[in-house]
C-alpha cells in the first residue's frame, strides 16, 4: 500500500541494521525511495558517510550520479522539512500518483483492535475515493457501517479522502491488518461480502500451499523460466560469515540462470525474513541462527522453506543444487519444542543445570538440542539430563519447569532458548 518510501537516517550513526532491513522491503517492493538525512543539527553529523554507506545497498543518491534524492533535515530545528515535502511531491508527480476523490472509497487496513468503549476499531488508509460517516463498509470477513472517524490526534472527521489514515468504528469484527476495505451501496450488501469472504478464508485454510509444494512450483519455475532466478534471504550469526558467504554465492550461476540476494544481515530468522520471502517468492537461509517463535509459525502459515546450517560449504552446496534444479538427499529436521532458561545452578555430578519453563512442544531427554542465545545458535549438541523436581523424567510438556543439563557445554545464562529437535534422513523428490 506504500507509493513512495521516505527512508530516515541518522547523520550521526549511518546505516544501521533496521536501515538495510527497510531498504530490502522497500526494493522488494519496488516503490520509490527518498533519503531522509536527519540529526543535521548535531556537530558528529556526517551526511557523507551515509550517502557512501547507502551505495553498498544498491541505493545510489542523486549527489553520487544515482536516482535517489537525499534531503539533509533536522526533525529537533524542523529545518530541510519543507524541502523534503517538495522532494515527495515532485516523486509523486514523476510517477503519477493521482488517485479519483469522488470515487466510492477502496482502501487498506493497517492495523485492528478492540477499544474499551468503542468496539472493534480499525485504523485505515483511504487510497481511492472519499470515505464519509455512514458509509456501509466491508474488510475481510469484517462489515459494518462508520460510526465515528478520527485523524492522528483524535479529532473527528466526517469524510476523508486518498491517502489519508483514520481510525474508524462501527464494525462488526475486528478486521484482519492488510485487508482490503471497500465502501458498498448498504449493509446488507456488505454482510453478504463478508459472509462470502469468510468462506472463501476457510476453503482456503484447507489447501494451504506447504513448504514442499511451493518449492516443486519454484523449481518448475526456474526450469521453465528463459532466464531463472532463486532469490534467497541469508541471516548468520557474524559479519565475517556474511560476507565470506555472500561473496560464495555471488560466483555462483549457470547459463541463463542466477542467484539473488534479496535481503542479509546478521542475527535470528525473524518474522519481517519470512514476511520479506513470502512476498518476493524467496528462500530463507540462515547460518548458525535459528527462526523465532513468530518466525516458526509464519514460515509455517506461508508454506515457506526455512534451511539453516552450520558448515558453510553445505549451504552453498544446496544454494547451487537448488539453481541447477537437483536436490539433493537432505536430512529432515524435526522440531520437538522450546525451553527458556530462567535460571542456572550447580547439581552434583551435573556441573550446570539450566532451570527451564517449557513454552513450546515438548523436551525430549537425550534428544538433540541447541542453546540459541539473542537469535544465534552458541551450542548444537544433546540433552544428557531432564529432571522435574529430583526425579529424571524422559519428556518435559508445554507448561512445565524443569533442569536440563547439556552436553560438554557449561556456558549457559538466563535469557537462552533450548531448542530440542531429532534428525532423519529423507530422500528428496
């Protein structure tokens, strides 16, 4: 839903990981970028510096012979403000961002609640058309009929128009961030839309793409295609792999096809990664880090291919094998559940125990398990003790402490995940 993306950065800190993680999804997406060079105000302000850095994200400022305008401002003194706004309406006008105000209004939601006393509330942004009070609405499986409207500081608004965000009430349910919403002739027209789009969701939940079916349709893809791409999202867990592996995979290519790096940087698979290669068709790779919570269930929701490893030769092989159309044997990874270690003592015999409240799955006594600690995979060995209480237990289930001792390993601190998993081979087909 974004026309044009103003990028803000620092002058006094640069470009910092969340920068290279915008500028991804901004390219993804491909919409056009402005540069914010805020903090001008301060005597360590060097403009300079970002525009160099920015050239190694492939975003090069017009002041370097690039396309992308940089404005220099300071959001404390408000000066370049007014040079930013001509800036934005000069891209707009470039490319053609013109949307019809007397058009019935079509939209998107960018975020839904319940509010106490005004019910499910949605915030929304009208990108065609004028939305007035009254209007009957639809959004998802969501109808109802606009009670009240309110801008950014809470004053009411009877109508707005394109590109203006409002919060809105008078819905039925609170609707789904990322719908579309559309004003109809009544509510009666909108309950029906509703009515039918929910149906449609449910028939949809059954034939979820899995991970392996959108990988046969990527592969077909990529053999069928005149010229194929793989586009991969790489996390690792130090700056040293990441570009050791990012120049690896840069000198990997076959005739009339290609390897694409969409999106890297250091630290754990997040749910932004799986958001990123969920909309720009990609795999996401990690090297001695592991996806979150979040990250687990969106991949899983989205159908995407998540592949970490620990040996760097490995995941190129699988990187080249993947662009050539061969799969290899691969062992298959089975997530068994999570551990959070809220403290750590000493038992006899034992050395270090990580007392640990079990928030996903199951732990698995002598299972195989790795220490993950702020996104990055410390230790991949096994579980050689589970205890409840003073008993040895052989499985530990969601919502239970328990000490868990890992093997040869002692630098265990509060804050770690223990991840517990078994491995099997399965042929690839």
């Amino acid at each position: 839903m974004t026309d044009i993306a103003v990028l803000v950065v620092a002058a006094n800190d640069g470009v910092m990981p969340q920068t290279v993680e915008a500028i991804s999804h901004a390219q993804a997406a491909e919409v056009p970028i402005i540069i914010a060079i805020n903090k001008m105000d301060l005597e360590t302000a060097d403009p300079y510096a970002v525009r160099a850095a920015l050239t190694q994200h492939n975003v090069v400022v017009t002041d370097l012979g690039g396309e992308v305008e940089a404005i220099e401002i300071s959001a404390l003194k408000g000066d370049g403000i007014d040079d930013l706004l001509e800036t934005i309406s000069l891209v707009a006008e470039v490319e053609e961002l013109t949307a019809n105000p007397k058009a019935s209004a079509v939209g998107t939601v960018i975020e839904a609640q319940l509010e106490v006393g005004l019910g499910p509330v949605a915030t929304v942004i009208v990108q065609r058309g004028t939305l007035k009070r009254g209007d009957a609405i639809v959004a998802g499986g969501s109808s109802g009929r606009v009670r009240a409207m309110f801008d950014e500081n809470g004053n009411r608004l009877t109508n707005a128009g394109p590109s203006t965000p409002v919060l809105v009430t008078g819905w039925s349910d609170v609707p789904t961030a990322g719908d579309m919403f559309q004003v109809t002739s009544n509510e009666r027209e909108a309950r029906k839309l509703a009515d039918a789009r929910i149906a449609d969701l449910r028939e949809q939940e059954l034939v979820v793409p899995s991970t392996t079916d959108r990988l046969s349709t990527l592969l077909e893809d990529m053999r069928t295609a005149d010229h194929a791409e793989l586009r991969i999202i790489v996390k690792v867990d130090a700056h040293g792999s990441l570009e050791a592996i990012r120049d690896a995979i840069g000198k990997i290519s076959r005739k009339d096809g290609s390897v694409t790096i969409i999106h890297s940087a250091v630290g754990g698979i997040t749910e932004n990664d799986i958001t990123l290669a969920e909309t720009s068709d990609a795999i996401v790779y990690g090297f001695n880090t592991r996806p979150d919570t979040a990250a687990r269930k969106a991949a899983k929701q989205y159908g995407i291919d998540v592949r970490t490893f620990n040996i760097i030769y490995e995941l190129l092989d699988d990187v080249e094998g993947l662009l050539l159309g061969e799969l290899s044997p691969e062992e298959v990874e089975s997530f068994l559940g999570v551990a959070e270690v809220r403290a750590v003592f000493r038992a006899p015999r034992l050395g270090l125990v990580a007392g640990c409240f079990v928030t996903e799955g199951q732990i698995n006594r002598n299972a195989r398990a790795r220490l993950v600690r702020d996104g990055v995979v410390v230790y991949d060995g096994r579980i050689i003790s589970l205890r409840r209480f003073k008993d040895d237990v052989q499985t530990v289930a969601t919502g239970f402490e328990c000490g868990i001792g890992l093997e040869n390993f002692r630098d265990i601190k509060e804050g770690d995940t223990i991840e517990s998993y078994e491995v099997r081979e399965v042929a690839r087909t």
